[in-house]
C-alpha cells in the first residue's frame, strides 16, 4: 500500500519537500515503533495539490500537540494523515519542521515496492520524541538506535535550526547519552 502512495505524493508535491514521519518512518529504520495509520509531511502547496489530485477536503486544525494544515483519508483500512508546515508543540517547546532545512536534506532514502519512500532521520524523531515528552517512543529509538548509534553533527544541526530551549537540548543529549 505504500508504495502507490508514494507515487501519487511524488506526483502531487511535484518539487516540494515531503517525507514520511512518525512511527512508520522509524519502523522503515529498524525502530519497533508499532502505529496504526501513516503519517506524512510536506508544504501547503503540495498538499493542496494532494487535497485536489484525492478530491478530499483539507483542514486546519491544532490540538494539543500539533498544529497543521491536515489531510485525513483511509487506503485498504489504514488511517492516512498529512500535515502541511506542521508545528508540534510540546509541554516546553515548539518545533516547526518545514523551518529545519538540514531535516529535509537528512531525509532517508528506503527503497520498498518499486519506489523510494523518504522518511524522516531517527535523530528528528528523537528529538521530537523529546519536544512532545513521548516517552514510549523514546524508550523504542533509544532502543533502537543502539545499534545505528545517532549522527551528532545532524543532531546539532537539528537543534540549533529548531531553535529549541537549552532545558530541551539537555533532555535529547541525555537520551543520546542513554543510547551510547
């Protein structure tokens, strides 16, 4: 089922940034991160063309920890979600992805069904694991990421260009810390 969506999401973003997130980019990556449903992200743009190309209806909607322009839809019973220029906010902080540019270019590439799915890096999903204070999937990448132990540089990178708070920057090395 992904890989057709893929497909259409190349088709809809055209040259606009998109990539997989959540718990299926981290299984993707070897994390047992166990979800329901998929969850993308991308611009406003690309997922107005998406809204178009599936004749949905988007909605902007925040709740308690993020705030997006969403799609919703269901393909073969598995709840499809994306967001566009999402901001998670969590008990300290608030994160905006599309502001991050090293995320986009940190972007993984995982060859399945005939075509490549980008997904978020685990060092993003680590660290919004923090922001939002997820401690079940923090404990699944802190697991996880022991044997692909995290990129430090990327996650620098990711900190400073997410201009989070020192208090958020200490609690993500510290689960790095936990990893090692």
């Amino acid at each position: 089922m992904l890989g057709p969506l893929v497909r259409v999401f190349e088709e809809a973003t055209d040259d606009e940034p998109w990539a997989l997130i959540g718990a299926c980019a981290c299984s993707l990556q070897g994390v047992d991160a166990p979800s329901p449903n998929l969850e993308f992200m991308t611009t406003e743009p690309a997922l107005r063309t998406l809204a178009e190309m599936l004749d949905i209806d988007a909605a902007w909607q925040r709740g308690s920890r993020l705030a997006a322009e969403r799609l919703h839809f269901v393909r073969e019973r598995v709840p499809v979600f994306v967001f566009a220029n999402p901001t998670f906010h969590g008990p300290y902080d608030a994160i905006s992805p599309t502001e991050i540019p090293s995320l986009w270019d940190a972007r993984v590439r995982v060859e399945l069904d005939g075509v490549t799915v980008l997904s978020t890096p685990l060092e993003w999903e680590l660290l919004l694991a923090v922001v939002l204070g997820a401690t079940e999937r923090l404990a699944a990448l802190r697991s996880g990421l022991t044997d692909h132990p995290p990129d430090g540089r990327l996650l620098t990178r990711l900190l400073r260009e997410g201009r989070v708070e020192a208090a958020t920057e200490e609690a993500v090395w510290a689960a790095v810390e936990g990893v090692e």
